[in-house]
C-alpha cells in the first residue's frame, strides 16, 4: 500500500489530504508521505488570506519539492 493520508486542522479549517504512491511505482510510497507532510505544512504556513490559495500554493510548491527529489 503507497497511499498517504492525514487530517490537520489549519486556520483556515480541517485539511484532509489523500496522496496515492503512484501505481506501485519505486519510492511511491515515500512520495505519498512526503507529499502529504509538505502540502500540510505549506498550508499551516502559508499567508494566503483564504483556505483555497493556500493550498494550491502548498501543492504547487510539494510538487516542485517532489520532482526535484526524483
């Protein structure tokens, strides 16, 4: 199993986040978890005054995170 999950409550209220380890894929699993961990933390310190900027920032920002560590 590679999928990734957590809920955390943020200022802008309850995030819950599902990352999918990329179909069996090597390091899927450790990608699934780090997406998760970095997409709550761009979200927790984010500035954006509402919910949904921040979190395309903190995924925009997990993505880039990820693919420079592939």
């Amino acid at each position: 199993q590679q999928d990734a999950a957590g809920a955390f409550l943020t200022r802008y209220g309850l995030l819950v986040l599902v990352c999918d380890g990329m179909g069996g894929a090597r390091g899927g699993s450790t990608a699934s978890r780090l997406a998760v961990d970095l997409i709550q933390r761009g979200v927790q310190q984010s500035t954006e005054p509402d919910g949904a900027s921040a979190l395309l920032g903190a995924i925009r920002r997990a993505n880039r995170e990820l693919y420079h560590r592939s």
